[in-house]
C-alpha cells in the first residue's frame, strides 16, 4: 500500500481488533518502515479523555515537528478562526481548506497519516478524517487508522462511509494461533525451547501478545532467581498485563471483569447485568470484548492470576458491596449454601440475620471436601451475625470443634467465651462434654470444673434430664483424667448408666462416659478383663468423628492399661488408616502418641521414637496442652533405651503447663523422666521422680501400678545405689498388694532374684522367663533372660549361661535397645569373625573348624548358631525376620557343607564358647 501511495494511488487502511491485539505495535513497526522510506509521517492516536474536544485529533496531526512551519500555522489558524463557530457548511469549508494544505504537501514526498485507535476520536476529526479519505484517490497518501471491533452508535456512519471508499482496505487482528506464539517465542529463545514453551503459553495467554509477553518476562524472572521451572507460570507482570488490558477497553468492560471475578465466572448474563446493575446488552457485548481479548475463555478467567488481580485491584469498600450483593442475587436465585457463603466471607462484613442458617449448612459441606479454612470462617462470620445466646454459643462450639481438627492452639482464642457460655447455662447439652474436654486438654482444669457445677446448677434448677447426662458424663470425664477434680465435682451420675440412665443421651456423651469409665476400670484393681470388654465396645459403638476422637483415644489408652497390645495396635492402626488421607492433624497427632506407647510397651524403640516424633510434629508443642505429657514421656523413654542419652536430656528441658502434673499423663511423663534418670546415673533424681508419682496417686486414692509402677522403678534404683534391702522391701510389697499383669510381675520377679542368694535367683528368674514369654515386652524378656543367663553362669553352668545371653542380646538387638546388647555382650563380635575365632581353637581342631566354617555364608552361621543352641525353625525365623521355609531351605546347605545328618550333631560343631560368643 505504501508503494502505490508513493505511485500516486492513495490508499486507506481501516485496522480492527481486540484490545491488545497488537493494533498498535503493528502501527509503530509501519510508522519505522515508512521513514526509512522517506515518507512524511503524521500521527495521532485518539483519547476517551478528548471525545468532546474539537478536532482534537486533527490539532494533534498537524502539532507534528515534521509538519513544516508555514503549513502547521496555517491550520492552527484555520481550527481557532471564527469559522468553526459557524453552520455545517462553513466547517465543512474550513476542512477542505486544511485538506488542501496538505494536499500541497505531497508533491515532492508521501504522506502517511498514522491514527491509532481512532473510535476514540471526535466527531469534527472524524468528518476531517472522512472528508480526506475522500479527496486522496489520486495524491501520494496513506491513511492507516486502528479501531475496536466495537464501535459507539455516533460512528457507524463514520465507519460505513470509509468503507465504501474504493482505495480502503481492510484489515483484522486476531489472536496468535499457537503456531503463531511458538513464533513469536522463537525471536527471543531458541527453536526448542520456544516449541516446548507454546502450548502452555498460548493457553494462558490465549495468543494475546501482551500477556504473551507478560508470561514470558514472569518465567525469565523466575529463572533469574535460580528456581528451575520448566512451564511458564503468570506471576506479577501478567497481573499488570491483565489490568491494562481491561483499562484500554471500554470503561464498563473492567466493571463486567469485575463482577465476572467476584460471581466466577459469565454464564449468567442477567444476574451479571444485576449484580452490576447494567443491562443484558451491555453485560453481553462486555464479555464479548473479554472473550476476544482472551482474557475470557468459556465465560471464566483463563487463569486463577487474572482473576485475582482484578479482585484485588478493586477498592476493598467496592469489593466487599459486590460480593455482599452477589450473596443476596446467588441466595434469591436458589444457590447452593456453599455458593452463597463463598460470597458472604468474601464480602468480610457483618452477615444479615438470614445468612446465619446457610453459612452453618456451608460449613458442614465444607468439612466435607476437607476445607477446614473456610468452614471456620463460615462460621466465624455467622457467629458474628448472631446476637448472644443458644444459636450464637452453639456455633462458637461447632468452631472450636472444627478449630481442633487443625490443631488444639487455633481453637485457644475462644475457649474463654465458650467458658463464660458455660457458667451463664448457654451450653447445649450435646456440646458440654466437648467443650469440657477440650478446656482440659488446654490444662483449664478450674474453668473446666466450674463450668460443669454451673452447668449442674442449671440443669437441677430447670430439670434439663439432656443437660444432667451431659453434666454426668463431664464429671466423670473430668476426675478419669485429673482425679483432684473428684471433689469439685457435682456427683450426678456414677457411669453410662446411673443416676441419668433414663435422660436422652447425645453421642458425644455418651462417648465420654462410656470412655471415662472403661478408664475407669482399668485403675479399679481386679477390673482389667471387664476393662479391655468395655474399650472394644467403645471402639466398635463410636466412630471417629471430632466429638468422640479423645474417647477412643482413651479406650485405647485402656487396651495399652489393661496389658492387650494386640487388641490396641490393632484398633490403633485401622483408626490411623480412616484418617490418613484425611485434612485432620489433630487426629493424627493423638493417634501417632498412642501408636507410639504401644511400641515402646512392645520393647520397638525405633517405631516408638518415630512415632512419637511424628505426633508431636503434626500439631504445635503449645497446642498439646495437658495432653503433651503422652508422647513427650514415650519419646524420652525410646531415646532413652536406645542409648540416646544427649537427645533424651535435651527432651526434659521441654517447658511443661503446670496442670500437667494434675493429670494421668502427668505420671507418664514422671515415670519417663526418672526412667531417663537412672540410665544416666542421676540415682537420687530418679528416685525423687518415682516417689513423687507414688504420693500423687496415693494422694489421688488409686496407687495402681498399671498406671505408673512407681515402686518397681524405685526398687530398680536402690539396686543401682546399692541397697538391695530397700529394693526387696518394694517389690515384695508390690506383689503383696497384687499385680495381675504379666510384665509387672516378670519384672518385679527380675529384681527380687537380684536381691537373691546365688542358689534361690535361677527358680524366680525361670518363673520370669517363663512369664514374659507369654506377654509383649520384649525389652523386659531380654533383661530376664539375660539375668538368668548371668546366674547359670556364675553357678558353673557356662554352656546354658551362654545360650541364654545370646537370646538376650538377640532379642534386646531387635529392640534398638543398644545399652542392654552392650551390658549383655561387652566384647560383642561381629558374625564375619566366626571363623577367626574358629582358627584360635585349641588342640588342633581349629584349623578343622575354621574350614567348615568358612564353607558357610553370613545368613547360614546365624541360623547355625541359633539352631546348635535349640532354637526351632519357626523361633529362629521370628528372631531374625525370615520365613520357616528360608530357615529350612538354610539348614539343608548347613547340613551338607558340615557333613553332619541332624540337629543334634550341630553343638558339637558349632557351640564352643568362643564361636558361640562371636555370633
């Protein structure tokens, strides 16, 4: 077109397309182009600023410093004469006078006249314009104007006539196919990487230049910062693009982004068109300029980022009245509550009265899809629309419950409120226990009291029979786990059934009563078989849900109590898989602490250390309260029996609530400080430890050594401080006041031999074998085993004495427990020292020996040991993790590369004292 303007054929381009199209970097590249060429160059670009100023666009043609002199003061003298005052007739004179003065121009040169967005021009510049258009057919001039693909209804006229022009030309933008932003990429990155970056990069963007080359400044900052990515991600330069693209548009297409950002997306036009009370063709024709511009695609935001940053480019006043009107339309127009509520806390305003039942019904869907964030702040925001009273404590309840799934410090804050509710009678009764036991896990042991006797008071004086049973099972709640509670606490109810058996019962109350009163019979000496009935029903009646979470964890805790780890780990693990994919730290926490205990009664010092570890990380220290008491004391004795002196005295400089000491968890966590005690020397702070727990529980009227064997640990300790007579008084008295379970007792066993004479320590140490076999410590067995071990041996028997020490240490090895192998094998070998020690055999045959030995592999003199000393099949495979059929297959390749028929022909070969004491 340049050419044939330069050949006398005047032309005229009419460019269109969407906002940021490209429009105008098409016209800059032409306008270089054009002076390279030698052409004269005019340019103006239209303002909204200037629609009603006269002939602005044509003052901006001619204020050109191209423009020679004499010609410019011409025109302006022209456009500020009278004659623009005059009728049509005259201003059309005065526009063909300036026409001719440019016209004169292009004798000796081209004229190209340059004018970009051009609908946003005058009316009397777009006569100008038109009348030009039409008088350079034959003179050296191209005129080349962009428009919008939408036009005001002044302009169609303009627009129609330039058309009918012979000599114009069309011409329409679109948006860069993906072939095409692989092109436009390839300009400034390499053939490769341009191909593999277009697809994502024309989906974002879709083909928009200058979000194309927003998203492309995003991931070169993003590389400049050494964080490898490699898909192009919007990030704050497309934010900024997104904006500008909507300010260049028409002014109401950033108020229709706006409502599309606070609704989500387009699909409705009409309430779209309420929201911001325009109308249907407005609302249409706007998100027909947003799908073009490709902001828009299928009626939503392309990109989570756009729509952010129109959202947050909105005034936060603005912002809030749109999304609070939006949830009035959504809630009238038959919404769903999630839709509706998503509104309402955006809107971060004081929800109406109407809103309170949706947002409720919101949350509980939320809870649902495992959004706990916004289903609290569902609630927060009705909470805040309710007057005080039932309706507005019950949800102050419901939040704190959902507060405590993400960990007990969120729910904190308003415990204090939920309290004064409680001591004002504004609890419901389904919400009393939780209530109850969440303010004592926070260690508000007194707040927690007083609000039950309030409650009691209230329920007595109104006789509330729903309020009595949730006042009974609170009470028994409260004295199960701090029994100095016992005597500030109304006495309404004695268990499930009792004084409130007749009242309506709500699950979460009935949870805890039934929990608290199987943990209850547990600590009543004699009761640990009903116990461990009463924790499976509890287990099997309840499922896991925020009201019953800390009563199944108490019928674990019971099942551990009650010495029936199989039942516990069991229960245990199937409540861990229910909520292991699920959003419920909390959950996890606790169950983690119990796993944990459960390991550490197993003698798996590993897996307890672990587990406990993984509990205490899942919510804060802060958050566990009174309940810290559980895995800090299961971790300190893991560390502890694992040898991990530094990591176990670090752990006792853990700040501790005061109130721990009130409570059953506080006497875990004694025991496990004195237990850290004694492996470390600190006899008397041991001892000091052990009998603190002794006079708490006497002082509490349940000394129950299932609870805390505090004079078996004492006795321990006098042994360590060298006074056996003091250690027999204990663990006599002990056993004359009952121990039922099996590990007490083989314990308690184990330390009476050890007070022993030599010839009466082998029976009551047999006895504690043979006990602890039959039982799941395994860490206890090893120390009996290794005991009775260590007596046959000082009774000459070294054979049998040896067998049984290398049980011990096998079995102690299994544990972690690295301070017993040592105290039972001090010159411990490794097994690839079999046959050295072998060679050092005297009399000749450890030449024989060391060949025969040799003949075997690592795995194969293990089992040779451990079946030379009479291990079955199915034992040796327990001891060292493998299938009976492995340790079968094993003992036939013994067989033969020994040349020996049977079992019994092993010792012979394989039991000497210095083979047997290097495996």
């Amino acid at each position: 077109m340049l050419r044939g303007a330069t050949q006398g054929r005047g032309r005229l381009a009419l460019v269109s397309g969407a906002v940021a199209s490209g429009k105008t970097t098409l016209l800059n590249t032409f306008a270089e182009q054009a002076i390279e060429s030698g052409a004269l160059l005019l340019e103006a670009t239209g303002s909204r600023a200037e629609w009603d100023l006269p002939f602005g666009i044509v003052r901006k043609i001619f204020d050109n410093g191209a423009m020679p002199a004499d010609v410019r003061s011409e025109v302006i003298a022209l456009l500020d004469g009278n004659a623009l005052e005059s009728t049509a007739a005259g201003r059309m004179h005065v526009m063909s006078q300036i026409s001719s003065a440019l016209l004169r121009m292009v004798e000796d040169r081209t004229l190209v006249v340059l004018v970009d967005d051009v609908h946003c021009g005058d009316d009397q510049s777009l006569q100008f314009l038109l009348h030009l258009a039409r008088r350079v057919r034959q003179a050296k001039v191209l005129i080349v104007l962009t428009e919008s693909p939408r036009l005001r209804q002044e302009q169609f006229t303009f627009h129609a006539e330039l058309l009918r022009q012979p000599n114009c030309v069309r011409m329409r933008l679109h948006m860069l196919t993906e072939s095409g932003v692989a092109e436009a990429l390839s300009g400034t990155l390499s053939a490769t990487v341009a191909a593999r970056l277009a697809p994502e990069c024309h989906r974002v963007s879709g083909g928009n230049p200058l979000l194309l080359r927003a998203l492309l400044e995003d991931w070169r900052t993003v590389g400049e910062h050494g964080e490898a990515q490699q898909r192009p991600a919007p990030g704050e330069a497309f934010a900024h693009a997104v904006l500008g693209c909507l300010h260049r548009g028409e002014p109401e297409v950033l108020e229709i982004a706006r409502g599309v950002a606070v609704l989500g997306d387009a699909r409705s036009p009409r309430l779209l068109g309420q929201l911001l009370d325009l109308s249907a063709n407005t609302v249409q024709q706007g998100v027909q300029d947003l799908h073009q511009c490709a902001i828009l695609e299928h009626n939503a935001f392309r990109d989570e980022v756009a729509r952010t940053a129109v959202l947050d480019a909105t005034p936060a006043t603005a912002r809030g009245a749109l999304h609070a009107r939006a949830a009035r339309l959504l809630h009238a127009d038959g919404a769903s509550a999630l839709d509706v509520a998503r509104q309402l806390v955006s809107a971060r305003q004081d929800a109406a009265a109407w809103a309170v039942p949706v947002l409720r019904e919101a949350a509980e869907f939320a809870l649902v899809e495992e959004e706990l964030e916004f289903a609290l702040r569902c609630l927060e925001c009705a909470h805040h629309a309710c007057a005080p009273g039932p309706v507005r404590t019950a949800l102050k309840a419901r939040l704190v419950s959902i507060a405590w799934r993400i960990g007990p410090a969120a729910a904190e804050s308003h415990l204090p409120e939920l309290t004064e509710d409680a001591e004002r009678g504004r609890l419901a009764p389904r919400d009393v226990a939780p209530i109850t036991s969440y303010l004592a896990w926070s260690g508000r042991l007194d707040a927690a009291a007083g609000a039950v006797s309030a409650l009691a008071r209230s329920a007595a004086t109104g006789d509330d029979l729903a309020m009595t049973a949730a006042v009974s099972a609170s009470a028994q709640w409260l004295t199960m786990l701090s029994p100095p509670l016992r005597d500030r606490l109304p006495t309404v109810g004695t268990g499930v059934t009792g004084a409130t058996a007749g009242a309506p019962r709500d699950m979460a109350d009935l949870a805890h009563a039934h929990a608290a009163a199987t943990m209850s019979a547990v600590l009543t000496e004699g009761q640990a078989d009903r116990a461990v009935i009463e924790a499976e029903r509890v287990l099997q009646r309840y499922h896991l849900s925020d009201s019953t979470l800390q009563p199944l964890v108490v019928a674990l805790m019971a099942l551990v109590l009650a010495g029936r780890l199989d039942l516990a780990l069991s229960w245990c693990e199937r409540l861990q898989g229910e909520c292991s994919a699920r959003r419920v730290p909390t959950w996890q926490a606790l169950l983690s602490a119990v796993r944990a205990e459960i390991a550490l009664r197993q003698g798996d010092l590993q897996v307890a250390a672990h587990q406990a570890r993984t509990a205490m990380s899942r919510i804060s220290v802060q958050g566990w309260g009174v309940g810290l008491g559980l895995p800090l004391s299961t971790l300190i004795q893991a560390e502890t029996g694992m040898g991990h002196y530094d990591e176990a005295m670090a752990l006792l400089e853990q700040p501790l609530p005061e109130e721990l000491f009130q409570t059953l968890p506080g006497l875990f966590y004694l025991r496990a400080r004195g237990r850290c005690h004694l492996a470390t020397g600190r006899y008397h702070a041991a001892l000091g430890d052990f009998t603190a727990a002794g006079e708490l529980m006497g002082t509490w009227r349940m000394d129950i050594p299932l609870l805390s064997p505090w004079r078996l640990d004492a006795a321990e300790t006098w042994l360590a401080l060298g006074d056996p007579g003091r250690a027999r008084a204990l663990a006599e008295e002990q056993l004359r006041l009952g121990s039922e379970d099996a590990r007490l007792r083989g314990a308690l066993l184990v330390v009476l031999a050890r007070t022993d004479e030599l010839k009466r320590r082998v029976p009551r140490l047999k006895e504690a074998v043979e006990i602890l076999e039959s039982g799941d410590d395994r860490i206890q067995l090893a120390v009996a085993l290794g005991e009775l071990g260590r007596a046959y041996r000082s009774l000459g028997d070294f054979n049998r004495g040896r067998v049984l020490v290398r049980k011990a240490w096998h079995v102690a090895k299994t544990c972690g427990a690295d301070p017993l192998c040592r105290e039972l094998m001090p010159r411990h070998a490794d097994p690839g020292e079999f046959a050295a020690a072998a060679a050092a055999q005297p009399g000749g045959q450890g030449t024989e020996a060391q060949r025969e030995v040799e003949a075997l592999t690592e795995a194969e003199v293990r089992i040779a040991v451990l079946a030379a000393h009479g291990n079955t099949n199915r034992e040796i495979a327990s001891k060292l993790f493998v299938t009976v059929s492995t340790v079968e297959q094993h003992l036939t390749r013994i067989y033969r590369k020994l040349n020996v028929k049977r079992r019994r022909d092993l010792p012979a070969k394989l039991s000497d004292s210095s083979l047997t004491e290097t495996v």
